[in-house]
C-alpha cells in the first residue's frame, strides 16, 4: 500500500513539475517575442494610432501614476508626429468608474485636440483593447505605451492579431514595491493569452459598429 502511494505522489509531483516548467517556458516564451519590437520614442516608426492602455483612476477622475506615466508618453509620441491619432482603451463597463474619459481629459488638459482622440469603452482586457483595436477602430499598424512588465504581452498579442505593432514602454518612475506584485501576476496573464491568442481566439465582450482611426475621434464621445 505505501509503495502505491508513494508512486501515486510521485506521478503528481511529476505532473506539478510539468505545469510549473510548462507555464515559465510560455512565460519566457511571450516575454522574447514581445521584445523584439518595443523600440524608444525617437526610433518607433510612424504608424495608424498610438494606443494607451488604461489602469485605475480615482473616483473623481484623478489618473494613477502608472496612467500618468503613458498618457505623457503617448502625448510625446503623438508631438513628434508617430501617429496623428491616439485610441484611450480601458474599462468603461459602468456609470461610477470611468478610465477613458479621464484619458481623454487628460491628453485635451495638455494640447491635443478632441478630434486626435478616441475612446475605446470597452477595453476590459489587453486582448480586448487589441482586438477591438484592430477590428472597431480598423488599425493596421499601432504603436501601444504602457509599462515594460505589461508591454511585452501587450505587443505580443497584438501580433498573434495580425498588427504590425510597437512598442514604447512608459516606465519614468519607481513605481515601489508593487511591482512585485504586477511581475508576479504578468506569469499568469501571460500564460492565459497566449492561450487566448493560440487556440481559444474569443471575441471581445462588445464589438459594433465600425469606427475607423482616421475620422474624427469625437465620435466616440458619450452619447
């Protein structure tokens, strides 16, 4: 009985060592491919939209800094005349939280006309803001600006969709011991869409109607 356990134990810790290599070599894996093309600000090619990913803003519309940090690098991007239009994706899926139009806010606050901005309100997910990216707003080619940790997948996805993507990574700050905590869940995130991507391919929570980058952002103002 002890050696039936024993073996029983033994194939589990085997299975267990499978899925941890498995997870770090997908991992590593998204991490290189990603890589290849995140480029500085001065070297990235021109291209259709600069796309901002969102993350957390205050209740009263108050932009953390890490979303700090992308907007000023997205704006400085779009000074230098990489794209002429931008895309503020991020989580809009209720009336009391509200990432895009504190984007929007933002970019206006410092220059950038109305017109140049476009807010994806359905950007749940970095696959969703790509996929709508490519499928709503019809870009081809698209320069993304977050943090390095999150670019990577970020650029990845975007060219297991069929974009021609860049990257332009926003890190201008130590963003304290948080990091940690975002490095450590980026594994698993990485892991989940580079299953998304490969086999599931799901369609975003919304679609619609088309809404092509190089009209006039003010179409997608709230209603």
């Amino acid at each position: 009985m002890k050696k039936y356990w024993k073996r029983v134990l033994a194939v589990l810790i085997g299975i267990l060592l499978v899925l941890i290599v498995s997870v770090l070599i997908v991992d590593k894996y998204v991490e290189q491919k990603g890589m290849d093309y995140i480029v500085g600000a001065n070297d990235v090619p021109k291209a259709d939209a600069i796309l901002v990913l969102g993350a957390y803003v205050t209740p009263d519309g108050t932009v953390s800094p890490m979303l700090n940090d992308r907007l000023i690098v997205a704006q400085e991007l779009y000074q230098k005349g990489k794209a002429e239009k931008l895309i503020v994706s991020g989580d809009h899926g209720r009336k009391d939280y509200d990432e895009v139009n504190a984007m929007k806010k933002f970019l206006m606050a410092r220059g950038i006309s109305d017109q140049d901005i476009f807010m994806d309100h359905a950007g749940f997910s970095t696959y969703e803001s790509l996929y709508r990216a490519r499928d709503i707003f019809q870009v081809k080619k698209v320069i993304i600006v977050t943090q390095e940790y999150h670019l990577m997948r970020a650029v990845f996805i975007a060219r297991e969709l069929g974009l021609e993507a860049y990257g332009v990574a926003s890190d201008l700050q130590d963003y304290g011991p948080v990091m940690y905590q975002y490095k450590a869940r980026e594994i698993a995130a990485r892991n989940k869409d580079f299953l998304m991507v490969k086999i599931f391919k799901p369609k975003p929570t919304f679609l619609g109607e088309v809404i092509p980058v190089f009209g006039d952002g003010r179409a997608t103002d709230d209603k």
